[in-house]
C-alpha cells in the first residue's frame, strides 16, 4: 500500500510541478546558472573618493586566462555591505554610474549613513558578460570612508 501512494504522489507531483513552476517563476525554480568563477574576478581599479558620505567606487571586471578587462559587461545585481567586519547586515545604498572609461564601472555607496567610522565594506556584483551563458558574480572588499 505504501508503494502505491508513494507512486501516486510522485506521479501526480510530476505531472503538476512544471505547471506551476511556469505560473510562477518566483517558486522553488532553480537558480541562474553562474559562469566559472575562476574564470573572472572583480577588482577596485583605482583610488575610492569619499566625501559626504558617499564613496565612489571604481570596479574592474577582468577575465582572469589573459588579465584583460571585460569591456561592455552588463552588471545586473550590485550589494553593499558591512560582512567584512562581522556586520553583513548593515546594508548601504548602491547605486551604478554611468560608464566613462571602457572596462571600468563606477558605483557610489552611501555609506555615510549606515557607519561614521572607515571600514571595510563587501561589494558583491553579478554581470551578463557577452560570450558567457552564465551569470559572473564576485565579492570586493573596500575600504570606505564615511
């Protein structure tokens, strides 16, 4: 008897599981598949300008086979946050600025208004980068000033 009722529901979970994954995208379905992260890494590419709690943030994406930087990647997801020093849950605003330098993408965080002290911040990226399936994603730890 068990194996029957287990056959049942596995049977009537396969036949409604798809469905309702198509109605609702938001549900259980699995994860964006991410690129091979050895293949790329985020890195500060120049000096952090901080003034009034904000801090400019200069980000280069480099694939790592050649150390040549992405150019025209398409960052998709950007987080800002206290993890470094233990406190992931102190968020700061972050926001991408327009594109000036090839291979170089700018963000300010408001970190002023979440720590008045300098500190180490994590800035966590995802980017659609063209040639690659998958999403590239990467972790920066900066200092910031508030």
């Amino acid at each position: 008897m068990r194996k029957v009722l287990a056959t049942i529901t596995v049977a009537m979970l396969a036949a409604t599981t798809t469905d309702a994954f198509a109605a609702d995208p938001m549900s259980m379905s699995a994860p964006a598949p991410m690129a091979n992260m050895s293949a790329y890494r985020f890195e500060v590419a120049g000096p952090v300008e901080s003034h009034a709690g904000t801090s400019i943030v200069l980000i280069r994406l480099v694939h790592v086979a050649d150390n040549k930087p992405v150019i025209g990647a398409v960052i998709i997801q950007s987080h800002a946050d206290m993890g470094p020093i233990g406190m992931a849950s102190m968020k700061g605003p972050i926001k991408a600025l327009p594109v000036t330098t090839p291979g170089i993408y700018p963000f300010e965080v408001q970190n002023g208004s979440v720590w008045s002290k300098p500190d180490n911040w994590a800035l966590t990226f995802a980017a659609k980068v063209q040639g690659e399936s998958a999403t590239v994603s990467g972790t920066v730890v900066v200092a910031l000033k508030p």
